[in-house]
C-alpha cells in the first residue's frame, strides 16, 4: 500500500513538472511564424508601389499659339494620355514671353496634378534672355520626354537673287555685313539660332523681330524677310512647290524622311539647333503625379500609333525619356545654349 502510493505521488510530481515547463515556453514570444523547416522572410524595405490616378480632368498650358507645330504636338499627345487616364484634357494656349508666360500661370496653380505645361527646347531661353530670375529646371519637373524634332531649317526664297546656298549666303553677309535679314522672335529660340549662326559662321546679320511660325512663313513667302528658321512640316509645300529653298538642315545627321536636304554641319558650319518635346508640372508636385505620368508617357511612346502619327504631321521622331533623363538632358541642352547669355542680354 505504502508503496503504491508513493508511486502515484511520483507521478504527480513528474506532471507537476512537465506542465510546468510547457507554461515557460509558451509564455515567450515565438521569433518566427514560418513553417518548421523554413526561414521567415525578411520585412521588405521596398517603398509600396504608388496606386495615384488622375481623377479630375487634366489642363495642359502649351507657351504657343493655336495652330502651330508646338501646339499641334500637345493635342496629339492629349488623345492618347486622355485614352490612357480616362479622363478629359484641355489644352490652353498662353502666348507671349517665349513660353514664359504660360509658365508663369502653371506655376500659379495648385500642386495637385491637374495642371501641367506642354513645351520644348524655347522654355530654357527666358532665363538665357534675362527675362525672368530662375531656369526651367528651377521651377518644372520633367516628367518624361516623348517627342524629338530634327527638322529644323534655314531656308530663303527661291528668287533671292544673292545666294541659294549656305555658303553663298556665307559669303554675301560677309562683304554685306548687318544687311541679311534673319526673321526671329525676339528673346526666343529662333533669336539664339540667329545669334549661333553668326557666331558658327563668322557673320552679321540683322536679327529682326517678326513673330512665329507662320509669321515668318508669311513674311519669307512675301519676300518681306531673307532667311528663316522653321521646321520642316511646316514649310514642305512651299519646298515641294519650289517656293522655299532649304539651304541647311540643323542636325547632326541628314533626316531620313527628307533625305536630299544637307546639314549644315556637311557644308562646314557647326550648328545643330533640334527641338526637344515634354510634358512637365511645377516643382512642388507630389511625386506621385510624376511617376504616373511618366509610365504613361513610356506606354505611348511605345504605340505604334503615336509612332505613325508623330511622322505623319511634322516628321517628328517619338522619343521616349523618363524623368531624370529628361530633366538631365534639359541642363545639358541649357548649359550649351546659356553661352550665348551676354549676347542676349547686349540685344
């Protein structure tokens, strides 16, 4: 009997003991809930991947009047974000100032996304010009690139009885120093060409204020200017026609799309003077908006479509860079232009 009993009290203090060792190891907290044989994975440090989505309609400021190559490349590009966003885009043109003063409303607005600036290589000049205290890259964020233009020309009249070539309008304006008039706006990129040109060609010209585009189509065609700047799709029928003589292409390399046309840089002048096309909203903006937009420009770069419609208008080239290489190449493209600062500013 004794014995049996100290058996069972032998028992008991072994379950005593058992059940007090379980309540130890449950009390502590388990340092991995993966299954027995498996790591636990390590807490990801990657930023969650933004779900931002326009949900307003978008306005984008073009710095150019309605009608131009500037303007008609911000509606193209407005068809298809407005397909991809599914939302509506209004374009509003604001004239004056070499874009600046489209520039200067956008930057007035709320950073909300919903308003956003459409433009090119000119939006860099302002500060160039002293026109305004900041650079383009001071106030906008670029957030993708999407269309190059190496189309632009000089071309004269064909019945400019002086030259018909680059280097026969070289050799005029050398012994007629200050008599070749060059069309410009005034504080513009066609203004800098002028000035590069003079400077790449040894030359004075008289750098007269004419306006854009069609301005300076309308004057070349009335014999009322000697020489322009303007690119190609603009001018083609009058090339066609044999109205206009293009004497230089302003690339590095021949365009494929006008192939007979020379560069400049072929007849022995260094000028290379394209166009570069963005869409860009002012700093301040969360980055949200500039990660979203810069996918869709990616994706429209890329569609055949966009591709098609780009050369069908004014033999443009659908050039796709995301943010930082386009805010990259737009300093780079400054700093080459800012070295003709003090002739601006002389006038």
């Amino acid at each position: 009997m004794k014995r049996t009993l100290a058996m069972l009290l032998a028992v008991v203090m072994m379950v005593g003991l058992m059940a007090g060792c379980g309540g130890t190891e449950e009390s502590a907290a388990p340092e991995s809930t993966a299954p027995e044989g498996e790591s636990a994975a390590p807490e990801s440090t990657e930023p969650e991947a933004s779900t931002w989505a326009p949900e307003d309609d978008l306005v984008i400021y073009v710095g150019a009047a309605a009608g131009g190559d500037t303007d008609a490349n911000a509606r193209m590009l407005a068809q298809y974000l407005s397909e991809y966003a599914g939302i509506n885009i209004a374009i509003t043109n604001v004239t004056g100032g070499s874009g600046l003063n489209a520039m200067e409303e956008v930057q007035g607005m709320e950073l909300d996304g919903n308003t956003a600036f459409f433009g090119h290589t000119e939006a860099l000049i302002p500060e160039i010009a002293d026109m305004c205290d900041y650079t383009f890259m001071d106030a906008f964020t670029i957030a993708g690139v999407c269309i190059m233009a190496n189309t632009t020309l000089l071309c004269v009249h064909r019945d400019n009885p002086d030259y018909q070539t680059l280097d026969e309008l070289i050799a005029y304006a050398k012994e007629h120093p200050g008599e070749v008039e060059f069309a410009n706006s005034t504080g513009g990129y066609p203004h800098l060409i002028g000035l590069a040109l003079e400077e790449a060609a040894g030359i004075d010209l008289n750098l007269v204020e004419v306006g854009g585009n069609n301005e300076k189509k309308t004057a070349l065609a009335g014999q009322q200017t000697d020489v322009i700047n303007i690119e190609y799709g603009i001018v083609k029928d009058y090339i066609d026609s044999g109205e206009f003589v293009p004497i230089a292409l302003l690339t590095e390399e021949r365009n494929e799309q006008f192939p007979d046309i020379p560069t400049a840089k072929e007849q022995g002048v260094d000028l290379v003077m394209g166009k570069f096309f963005y869409l860009a909203f002012p700093k301040g903006v969360p980055q949200e908006v500039i990660d979203y937009y810069e996918k869709a420009l990616e994706e429209i770069v890329a569609n055949p479509d966009f591709v098609d419609d780009c050369k069908a208008t004014y033999f443009l080239d659908a050039t796709y860079m995301n943010s930082e290489d386009g805010m990259a190449y737009a300093q780079s493209v400054y700093d080459e232009l800012n070295q003709f600062k003090d002739q601006f500013i002389a006038g």
